[in-house]
C-alpha cells in the first residue's frame, strides 16, 4: 500500500513549513523536493473508478484524498503561478484545481452518504483558482465567447463543485457554510452556460442543477 510514502496531512503541513519561509531561494529548492513527494504520493494512489459501487466508505476516503493531494500542489505551486490578472491555465495550480474537480466525475456525489467536512473547505480553495483562471477570459473580450471551448472547461468544474458542495451541505452544516461561502463565486457563470453544462459533464450519475 502507501505506508512508505508521507501522508496527505504531513505533506500539508511540510508545505506549510516551506511557505512561510522568508527566503524565496530556500522556497524554490524545498518546493521541488515537495512536488516530487506529492507525485509520488499521487502515483500510489487507487483510482476511483477501480472501487466497486457498494464500497461507499472506501470511495468516500479515496475522494477525499484524491481532492486533498491535488489541494496539496495548488498550495505549493499558487505563490509561483499567480499573475496579476488571473490563473494562467497551462500552470501547474491550474491544473491541479481542475484534476481536483474532476474526481467529482468519478463519484455519484448524491449517492454518498458520508463526505469528511474538510471536502468543503479544500472545494472552496479548489473553486478560487477554477475562477480567477476564468477572469483571465473576461479580460479579452475575443477569447470570452460562450462557445469558447476552454472557458468552458472552467464553468463545468465549477458547476461540479457547486453541485457537490449543494447536496453535500444539505447533510453537513460545515459544508454547508463553505457553500455560502463561495457561492459568489460560484453562481457567477454566465447564464448562457447553464444549458451547455449538462453535455459536455462527464456522465458520472450526478446532475448538475
């Protein structure tokens, strides 16, 4: 199994050790050496769809871990991605947010009866970088086009997040509250999307309201 590699929590609070450093060299060398921790953490892990549907706990736990490991390289790679105007979608923070939001797909959201409440709290952070990747479009008014396929990609993760954090939240006060939170930022998609979403989500038994 994994008991040889660190888990997702001492991996957080090594990252955390590293962010604090004043020191922008030692922060590039120490995030190196985390990256290669966390891929190598991620490597090990078993996909979602490999586990069978009644094992609700083990989907449950593997999700977790799944969102909290890619939460993991947003928070080591956003203070050397972020721009000025937004979240540049070939960085590394971007794609990890968008990998985290896509193991929605692989879950039926509504079928889980039991989510951990820090899921609410990683979603916002994954949320937060799906959005100012999205503020990039709005900056260029020839690249904001509803049938702009990359925008797209955003409005349908977030629209997966909402989702999730809007059926989890009605069993889970904690989630609940991260989901007013950012609801803001999550209800923000223009209209004209709401009718593409359906089609282009992965068909993953969740709908997507």
């Amino acid at each position: 199994m994994v008991s040889a590699v660190p888990s997702p929590a001492l991996l957080v609070r090594g990252l955390s050790a590293n962010h604090n450093s004043s020191d922008a060299t030692a922060y590039l060398l120490g995030s190196a050496d985390l990256d290669a921790r966390i891929v190598q953490f991620q490597q090990t892990l078993q996909p979602l769809n490999n586990v069978h549907p009644s094992r609700q706990d083990l989907i449950s736990r593997l999700l977790h871990v799944h969102i909290l490991i890619n939460c993991a390289t947003i928070q080591l790679q956003k203070p050397l991605d972020v721009r000025a105007n937004g979240m540049p979608m070939d960085s590394r923070t971007f794609m990890a947010a968008h990998a985290a939001a896509n193991v929605l797909n692989q879950v039926n959201i509504g079928a889980l009866t039991f989510v951990d409440s820090s899921i609410g709290f990683l979603l916002v952070s994954v949320a937060d970088v799906l959005a100012s990747a999205l503020r990039l479009f709005g900056l260029d008014p020839a690249t904001s086009m509803s049938h702009n396929p990359r925008e797209q990609r955003i409005v349908v993760a977030l629209s997966q997040i909402r989702y999730a954090l809007t059926t989890w939240g009605e069993r889970n006060a904690y989630i609940s509250g991260f989901h007013h939170l950012c609801a803001p930022t999550l209800d923000s998609n223009p209209p004209s999307y709401r009718s593409t979403i359906a089609p282009l989500a992965k068909d993953s038994g969740n709908h997507i309201v």
